[in-house]
C-alpha cells in the first residue's frame, strides 16, 4: 500500500455539512492556533476489525484536514499486545484506503514512542507526580472508591523518588511478574472524577508485542501513550468520541505535568521554526445505529463462538463485512455526511443507511436479470434451437453504462412468484390465459400449465406476440412485466439473502439477557439454483447489480469458485422493515 504526504477522500462522497467541529477549526485558523496548522489523526486500537462506527470518525478526521489543507494521521494505538495482533493491523489499513483515504507519512504506532514513552514516565516520577504502586488489581479497585466516596491512598505512595526510579527501573528489566507492580499518576484520590484518582499508567505484562516483538515487558495505559502520542505527531485537533469526555482531564494533566520543552524535542517540530502547541482533545458523539451491536467485545464473541463466519461476514457491522455485502465507500462517506457531528448521543436508524446504500448503487449499479426461484416455460412458437439476441440497456438512466447482448430461447425460467393459477384480486402478473411482457422482449401468452403427479406446476407452455418487441400489442393492455432468463445459456448461481443481523433494536441493552436471544433467524437465506443472465458473470464483468425487481447484488469474491458464482443481496429495493 502506497502512503501519501497529502490526505484526501473520493470526490463522489456528498458535500460538507456544518458542524461544531468545523466552526471550531475555523475560529482557531482565524486566531492562527496551532501556527495555522490543522492536523488530525485516526488512532485505532488494533484489537479487532473496524465497524460502520468507526467509519464516521475515519471520515471526520480525514476530511476535516483535507478541507483545511491540512494532515491526518494514521495511528496504531497498540499498547495492549494481549488483545492485538498484525491481522487487524493489514485490515485496518486496507478499510481506510478501501473507504477513499490515505494518511500522512508512514503508518505510526504507539509502540513507536516506547522508548520516549518510558522516559517521560522517569520524568514525572522525578517531578514526584508518579509512583510505582504494588497494590493487586482487585486491591486497586477497592482503594479506588465510587461515585458517591472518595478513595484511599495507595500505602506505596509516599515512595521516595529514588525508589519509585528503581523500582521502576527494574520492572522494565523484567524483574517482576506480570500485576506485582504498576506505576500510577499521582493526582487526587478524592476526586469526583474518577479517572483522575491515580490511574494507572504502566503495568507489567509479559507477552509479545506484535510491533517490537519481546523487546518490552512493561506496556504504557491508552490514557497514557495517547496524550504524548498526539504531542509528539503534533496532532492540532485530538478528535474523540464521547466516551472519553472525561478522561480529557486526564489527558491535559499528563501533557502540562511534563516539560514542554522535552515534549517538542521528542516530536516532529524538533528542527521547525514553527510554534509548538499542545493538543486539544475535543469529543464528539460515537455513531449508532439501531438493530446492531457494535461493541468489539461482543463482536469477536460471535467471531469466537460461529454466530457469524468471520469478521468479513456479510451481516457483521464491520466495513469488512459490508465491503463483502455490496456496500460502496461513497455510500458510506455519504452516510457519515448526512448524520452529521453533534455533541449528544442519539441512535441513527439503519433506514438512514440502507437509503444512502440505496442511493449509490442505483446511479452506479448496472443492472442484470436473475431469477432466484426459477420456473420453467417452454415458448411453443420458438423453435428448439433458436437464439434470438436482444439489446438491453446496462441502465435505464445513463446511456454511458452501454447496452449487453441478452439470450432469448425456446426455453426460459421466469420466478415462481410471477405466476399464480388462481391469483387473488390486484395480482398482475401471468396467470392461465393471461398475458404479460418479459422484460425488454415480447409480451407472453399462458397456454398451458404443466404439472407433476403431487399437482405441483412445474412447467408452463407459453407463446410470445412477435410483433410487440418494442410496441405495445393492438387492441389490449398488458400491465405486467416480468424478468426471465434463458434457461439453456444463463448461468446457474447461488445466492445470499441478507437482512439485518437482529431482530430487536437494541441487542446490547442492559435488560437483554443474551443477543443471542435477539438474532434474526431469517438473517441470510441461501438459494442455490438461482439463473443469472449470462452478461452479468465472467471477467469484464461487474462486481455489483441491480437485478431487476429483486434488489442490489455483488459477487462473493471470497466464495465464489470457478463455474460456481455465489451472490451476495446487498440491500432490497425498498425498505421491507418500515411499516
């Protein structure tokens, strides 16, 4: 993956709305904070895939600094190797660029600055405003107190600095067993805001670091490696969800408790004429969207447990799973658009995102005919042998999409829906003597039903007008219109059909006992013996379609195999859920 010095998003992403963020960023460049710089930074954790929220904060950091001529970073926020690992690091990269962004410079990690992370931890140790604190864990969490009572003071902070530097020192040299020490802030135990009554902001942690392999057995806190991170890349605007409101405190703390000085020394204005200004940490709200769950924990369980194939599962949340599903990047840029930045929390309801999906795929989707339920008609005036090749439109509104050769036979397939023997009222499809118009072709006659020894129908014997290709027949009206396929050259495929992973609109509700409970049992229904028009497969062949009257589909890259195409239905042609 190639790297650009410059960020940037895909023109056909929607226009810019305001937002708080954006009249805060153009007050500063009218003040001229930060030198006039404007340089932002997307900070994951790699301990999972990205999901559809995190795409809004890809999005805002990304396309604030491109508006303002300014930078954004990609960093990996690695400071937990227990839960990490390089496959999330490559997914996460990929998503991003997949989604239309490219970060500043090389891909930046927190494990970069270990070695300036340490030091400035012997720094505040020597300022006395740390202290390495052999409380256990669950000893921590007794001291730390509640919401209503303060807490205690840890017996080891009073530690003398010397000490503190040698017990700290040799934790660093491994002298110790993983949780027999921590080092911790020195703050305020009476705190109302807990965050700031001592926290932790190194442990001890024995295992293998995916970026510096076992070169460290102590790991800084995010609270912690996440402030200097910032100072160090010279991030202007530190840009967070809500969540981490009220850990702001403790960012600032961190940053004014060490030497402005050394901080502009470690960063990447060391040999710049530019003024050195900290960060500032401003939060917005997290996205979420109703009928999902997007807790990461949650997630990797059903990874974990096959309620789902993967993290690329096509009803996941994840942008792996909706790049597999069909959903487009502009889509997604246009949708994190439309919902804009506020200050509160609110839930979006999927609906919003279907319609921008939606939106997308109708201007850019080429369409193609599919049958998912096929029946079989035989054409009696066609005869065995006979290909009649009919022009069709790749799009009924953009003649820049070209036209494709479709296959006419003697025999086609059209959906077992589109024929009723004894259709309720309204029905306007074929029916036993009645007539209806296969799409872009002639208008059709039922003549005759077949059917097996259960009374099944299983074929139906029809004749076309020959004279109403292009026309409207003389002297009748025929107000359906069907698809259908050639049943002797369209290609057999199988199909997915995707909905919505669960049925409540809120699975990770604190009443919810288990989602287990609230999965959709209609969430994908596979179809095998579906037949596609053979335009729609093949190597010059789109990716994604619009097959007519049954919704937006994309090939399976990661299923499909040779002579056996697999669909995936991306989303419906209307929105089934709204009532």
């Amino acid at each position: 993956m190639t790297d650009s010095d410059t960020d940037s998003k895909d023109s056909s992403a929607g226009p810019a709305s305001s937002n708080f963020i954006r009249h805060m960023i153009a007050q500063d460049l009218a003040e001229g904070k930060h030198g006039g710089r404007v340089h932002t930074r997307f900070p994951p954790e790699p301990n999972g895939y990205l999901h559809i929220g995190h795409a809004k904060s890809i999005c805002l950091n990304f396309t604030v600094a491109a508006e303002n001529e300014g930078l954004c970073n990609l960093r990996f926020d690695d400071t937990n190797p227990e839960k990490e690992s390089q496959e999330y690091v490559d997914a996460i990269k990929e998503n991003i660029n997949w989604l239309g962004f490219h970060w500043h410079g090389e891909v930046r990690y927190s494990s970069n600055y270990f070695s300036e992370l340490y030091e400035f931890a012997v720094q505040l140790i020597g300022r006395s405003c740390a202290f390495v604190c052999s409380l256990s864990a669950q000893e921590s969490r007794e001291y730390r107190g509640s919401l209503t009572e303060p807490g205690r003071n840890s017996p080891d902070r009073e530690r003398s600095v010397a000490e503190n530097l040698d017990l700290f020192a040799r934790m660093k040299a491994g002298e110790f067993e993983d949780g027999a020490y921590s080092l911790r802030a020195k703050i305020d135990m009476a705190s109302p805001n807990i965050n700031m009554r001592d926290p932790v902001l190194y442990r001890i942690r024995h295992i293998e670091h995916h970026q510096t392999g076992s070169e460290w057995c102590i790991y800084p806190t995010y609270d912690y490696s996440h402030c200097i991170s910032d100072a160090i890349e010279n991030i202007t605007h530190s840009l967070c969800t809500l969540e981490f409101e009220d850990h702001r405190p403790l960012y600032n703390w961190i940053l004014q408790h060490l030497d402005i000085h050394s901080l502009r020394a470690a960063s990447d204005l060391a040999d710049s004429d530019l003024d050195y200004v900290l960060p500032q940490q401003t939060e917005f709200a997290k996205l979420r969207l109703n009928y999902t769950m997007m807790g990461k924990r949650n997630l990797r369980e059903m990874v974990e447990s096959g309620v789902v194939s993967g993290w690329d599962d096509p009803r996941m949340p994840t942008l792996a799973g909706m790049r597999r599903r069909g959903f487009t990047p502009a889509s997604i840029r246009n949708f994190c658009e439309s919902i804009g930045v506020a200050r509160s929390d609110s839930v979006v309801d999927m609906a919003m995102l279907e319609h921008a999906i939606r939106d997308d795929l109708d201007k850019v989707a080429p369409r193609a005919m599919c049958v998912l339920n096929p029946l079989k008609v035989t054409l009696s005036n066609i005869e065995a042998g006979h290909v009649e090749s009919l022009s069709m439109a790749n799009h009924p509104k953009d003649e820049a999409m070209g036209r494709r050769q479709v296959a006419l036979t003697r025999e086609i397939v059209i959906d077992r829906a589109d024929f009723e023997e004894q259709p309720a009222a309204g029905f306007k499809r074929l029916r036993p003597g009645g007539e209806v118009r296969l799409r872009g072709a002639y208008v059709m006659r039922c003549d005759e039903v077949v059917k097996d020894d259960a009374g099944k129908v299983v074929e139906l014997v029809c004749s076309v007008d020959k004279a109403t290709l292009g026309k409207k027949p003389e002297g009748r009206k025929v107000k359906g219109v069907v698809h259908w396929v050639s049943a002797d050259l369209g290609v057999k495929v199988s199909v997915r059909l995707y909905d919505r992973l669960f049925n409540v609109e809120n699975p990770e509700a604190k009443d919810v006992a288990d989602y287990r409970a609230c999965l959709n049992p209609d969430s994908i229904v596979e179809l095998s013996d579906c037949m596609l028009e053979a335009a729609a497969v093949g190597e010059s062949a789109a990716s994604s379609f619009q097959f007519e009257r049954e919704g937006y589909f994309c090939l399976d890259v990661a299923d499909s195999r040779a002579g056996k195409p697999v669909f995936n239905r991306t989303i419906t042609l209307r929105d089934s859920w709204s009532d």
